[in-house]
C-alpha cells in the first residue's frame, strides 16, 4: 500500500507516518525544502519536495499512490489571503493533482477540522449531518477545502475527519500549558462547563487510517473524540495531577489573559507577525461549546478511542520528560 502524506512534518501528520509505517504502507512525505523535518527525517520514508499551493509540483506526488492524506494547512496565519491559500487553494490543487495524474486513488483522505464546523453557543454534542457555523478565517477555509473535496474530485472516494483538539507528544499548545502548570500558573480558560471534545493524537491517526480503508466510510464526514465533554480547567487540574504538583495553583482570570492577549497582539502588529494568543481565541474558548458527536464513526468503521484523557496526558508527560523538555 503506498501513501502519500501532505504535512506529514506536523504533530498529527508525523504521528499518521509512524502509524502507516507500522501498518507496513510505503510511505512518501510531501515537504517543502525549508520544512522541519525532526520528527520524520529518521523513519523509513521517501521525500518528495513540493508545496500544495503550487500546482505544478504535485503531479508526480500523487502518481502511482493508493492513498493520499492531506493534512497540510495553516492554522494559524496573519491575515485571510495566507489561510485562503494554505487551507483552500492548497486543497484545491491537491484534488486537481489527483484527478489530472491518479484517477485509481482508492481514497482522497482530508483532514479537516471542528473549526469547520463551528461551535454552539449551548452544550450540545453537534452531529455530523449539523448546519456548519464556522467563527474563523481558519475555520471557513477548511471548510471551503471539504467543499472542494467532495465537488472535485471526480468520481475519486474520499472521506472527510474533523478532528477535535487533539492530545500528544508534539503538540504545542499542551507542550505550553505544561511549562506553565509546572511553574503553578493556571490561566482560567473556558467558563468552567464541559466545553470541549478531545482525542489523543494516536488513537486519531488509527482512526484516520480506518476510514481511509473502510469501504462504508466513503464520501462520509466524522468526528473522532471521546464521548465525554471536557472542561479546559478539568484539563489543567488533571495536568497538575499528573506533574505531581499539589496545593495552590495561581490562577489567571479572564481579565488578566484579555490584557495579556492584548499586548501580544500589539507586540505582533509592530512586528508585522502573528501573535501568540489573542483576544478572539479567548473568547472562542469562553462563550463557546465545542464538542462533537463521535458514534458515526462508531458505526461505519468500527472506531472508538482507547486512551482517556487521564492516560493520554500521563503518556504525554512521560514523552516530555524523556525528550528532558520538562
């Protein structure tokens, strides 16, 4: 079984290598000649050098493979041009690729994302079959990208993951809330409630290689995610659970991360770069619900997740602690 994975350099794209080498796929890497490559230089793979965002070097990327991941986007970006062109018109090209150089793909798998879909403003589990509502430049041109798969592709099967907020080594953001419940600090994210639904990053790449070769699951949308709804203070209490720290945490209330994403913006504006939290992402995660129905997936392919919140954080820190960055 040959792959072609796009992203394949990221957290979730190098974890999917690594479980498509277990499952014995020959694996092909599209990356671009600046790409980090530390997750993925030593593995078992072949390199092809190209960006989706120039269509003139996908062609030979796509030829001759039997499945095609596409993770490759931005999710974080300085204006809607740069998301427009990593998340829709690089999806656009890819499809195009794939439609002009391998029509024998057996399936187009993109990886999307809940931001596609959009939040709720009550705590209700969205389904599938729900009316999107994304609040973001990066969530409208994902879901531009998922219009693009199912209207383009030209009689080519494909499927569709929206993952949510994914738990693992590699992973930024929980990298950064580590240091900083290490250091006793706790930002006073959300509002409290069950806001959020959360898979860890191996069971979602088992999860993406099943609807990749599953045959009830083409031409479908799924989400991958714990049944259970997540609040990001549970999340944070949990982290410190798991780093051995008791008593005090100070926490961070809402106002105090308002001013602090304020500055960061205008640090950002004079540098003419993207800030590293902003106001908006603060409030999305304040006066939302984000969480999503998983029992599709359930019942077309066969998936549901194995490690629970509690143990995927524990194997994160474990994997931290080996790589000696906490």
């Amino acid at each position: 079984m040959r792959a072609l994975v796009t992203g394949s350099n990221g957290f979730i794209g190098s974890h999917l290598v690594e479980y498509l080498l277990a499952r014995e796929y020959e694996v092909t890497c599209l990356v671009r000649k600046t790409s980090n490559l530390r997750w993925i230089e030593k593995l078992d793979v072949s390199f092809v050098y190209g960006d989706c965002r120039q269509r003139e070097s996908l062609n030979g990327a796509v030829a001759g493979r039997d499945y095609v991941f596409h993770l490759a986007g931005r999710i974080k970006a300085p204006d809607w041009q740069s998301y427009y062109e990593a998340n829709c018109l690089g999806t656009k090209n890819l499809v195009q690729a794939c439609v002009d150089s391998n029509r024998d793909l057996k399936r187009f798998v993109y990886i999307s994302s809940i931001s596609a879909a959009g939040p709720t403003d009550t705590a209700i589990f969205q389904t599938e079959d729900d009316r999107c509502r994304p609040v973001s430049d990066y969530g409208k041109t994902k879901l531009m990208g998922e219009e693009t798969v199912r209207e383009d592709l030209a009689g080519i099967p494909w499927v569709i993951i929206r993952p949510p907020n994914i738990l693992g080594p590699r992973e930024e953001d929980l990298y950064s809330s580590f240091r900083l419940i290490k250091r006793r600090i706790k930002p006073l994210l959300g509002n409290g409630d069950g806001q959020t639904s959360i898979c860890f990053v191996t069971d979602l790449v088992r999860g993406i290689e099943m609807a990749a070769t599953s045959e009830s699951a083409a031409g479908g949308v799924y989400y991958l995610a714990y049944p259970e709804a997540y609040s990001w203070r549970g999340v944070a209490d949990t982290i410190a659970d798991k780093l051995g720290i008791s008593g005090l945490l100070i926490p961070v209330p809402y106002p105090a991360l308002l001013a602090v994403a304020t500055l960061m913006e205008a640090v950002a504006a004079a540098r003419r770069s993207r800030p590293l939290l902003t106001r908006k992402q603060l409030r999305d995660l304040r006066d939302f619900y984000w969480l999503y129905n998983g029992s599709r997936a359930m019942r077309d392919f066969g998936f549901s997740p194995e490690i629970d919140m509690n143990k995927g954080i524990e194997l994160s820190i474990d994997w931290y602690r080996d790589q000696g960055w906490i």
